[in-house]
C-alpha cells in the first residue's frame, strides 16, 4: 500500500488526522536541519514537540506553514471534511486559508493598534471585500465589517482580553500580549493551531492561566494544538502526546508516561535528577 493509500485507511479506521508530516528534511547549504521527520495530529489532540535549543523545532513550523521549503518530505493538511490537502510550495497566506494557524516565538502585534484592531487583522483571510466595496462602502462591506468587530470582540471574551478592547497593545502585560496574539491566530478559523514557546516569559501563575486557556480552546472550538514548548510542567500536563527532537531529527515520541521514563529523553532534555 502506497503512503497515500494508507494515510487514507488509517482516516477511515482510525482517528480523524488533522496534519500530517511525511519524511520532512530541510538543508540550510550543508547544514541539515530537519531530518526524515514524521508527524501525525489527530483531531482534537494537544501534541507537543520538545528539544532543546537548535533541535530544529521553529524549522519545522516553519516549513508546515509555508515560510520555509522543505527539502524533502511532504506535508498535508485535513479540512474538516476529511479532504486530503497537499501543503507543500503553497504560500503561507494560503495556508493559513486553508485551517493553519501559527504564533511566534517572539510576539509581533501592531504595537500602536488597539487591541481589538490587532484580532480583527486575523480575519483578513476570512473577508471578502475587495477596493470597490471599500470605495463605496456598500451594504455587503458594512455588514463584513461589522460581522468582523463582533467576531473580534468574541475572541477577546474567549481570552479574557475584552475588558481592554481599546488599549494600544503595547500597553498590556506580557501574559496578555501573549494572549492577544493566540486570539489573533484564532480570528483566522483554524483547524490546526500551532503555538511556538507560547509560556516563555511568563510566570507561574501566568502559565497556569495558559495552560487552563489551552484545554478551554481545544474543547470550545475543536481545535487540534501542536505546541514548542520548554516548560515541562505544562509539556506534561497538557499533551495528549509529545514528540522529542535531537539535531533535527526524532528520537522519541509517546504518551507524556512513555516520553517521561525514556532514558534517553531523560539524559538529553528532562534530565536525570529532580532538579533539572
């Protein structure tokens, strides 16, 4: 059975995959950052990928969204019928019309716009009007405008951001800024959300208010979640499964119990006493 053939059987048979990454490779000159990867999200599963600094992990975002090429391997993306999409040279604009959302390890709102205005940015992919519709200000653009502000508005009740719908997003804190910038991603209707180091930064209580939004996100809007993240508290409370990556490859994947007692994840991420 070829790879097609199977990823389709196991659609039928099994979960209902979201994203999945097949033989995934990306050379930087002679570097080879990314090695022979393999990634399956199923729907509605929370997945982590873990590593340390320079595993490769932001290069694997990057290469399913569309920033990057990938060298080799093939990449695909389920819509919610179960259409099978080929992600692979498509623009990262068009990808994230597709069901994929993304943030950044480092926040980049729109320091100077409000907060509101910063959500309704997101739904530029979901809006219809073109330059006539804003000339004239017809009908059908009124009610596209309007139907953007109170989708907008929705997202910063789900984040708990509404209260500050009209603060310059440079004024909120940093769990905040956070905050705002997943609501961002999700103002574009993803199926499949990618959270890059969303806890760096943030305090204790912070990240425990996070990690509470992203179960609350996983089940409110069906959301299947794959996360970059270095604290390992959250890595384990949170996922459903983890995959560990070394110099841009895989050398573990699992259950958080099974990734939790691999030696070699304990020696190389986890470390080996209490402490690490």
């Amino acid at each position: 059975m070829n790879n097609l053939a199977k990823h389709d059987a196991q659609t039928t048979a099994g979960p209902r995959q979201v994203l999945v990454v097949e033989g995934l490779s990306r050379d930087f000159g002679g570097l080879r950052a990314l090695n022979d990867l393999d990634v399956t999200i199923n729907e509605g599963e929370i997945v982590a990928l873990i590593g340390p600094n320079g595993a490769g992990k932001t290069t694997f975002f990057n290469c399913v969204t569309g920033i990057y090429t990938p060298t080799e391997g093939q990449i695909f993306l389920y819509d919610a019928n179960g259409k099978k999409q080929l992600l692979n040279g498509k623009k990262p604009h068009i990808i994230t019309s597709m069901g994929m959302a993304r943030t950044f390890q480092n926040i980049r709102l729109f320091g100077d716009m409000t907060v509101l205005e910063n959500v309704m940015i997101g739904r530029h992919c979901r809006t219809h009007a073109g330059i006539w519709g804003a000339l004239t200000r017809n009908a059908r653009t009124r009610r596209e405008e309007q139907d953007t502000i109170d989708r907008s508005y929705a997202l910063l009740e789900t984040v708990n951001l509404a209260h500050l719908w009209n603060e310059s997003a440079r004024n909120l804190s940093y769990g905040a800024q956070r905050r705002l910038e997943i609501a961002r991603a999700l103002a574009t209707e993803p199926r499949m959300l990618l959270l890059d180091e969303p806890a760096a930064g943030m305090n204790p209580h912070e990240t425990q208010e996070l990690e509470a939004l992203v179960r609350d996100l996983r089940s409110r809007l069906k959301l299947s979640i794959l996360l970059i993240e270095h604290d390992m508290g959250m890595v384990m409370s949170l996922s459903d499964r983890i995959y560990v990556m070394e110099y841009g490859s895989r050398i573990a994947y699992g259950t958080p119990e099974e990734v939790r007692s691999n030696p070699r994840v304990i020696q190389a991420y986890l470390g080996e006493s209490d402490d690490a």
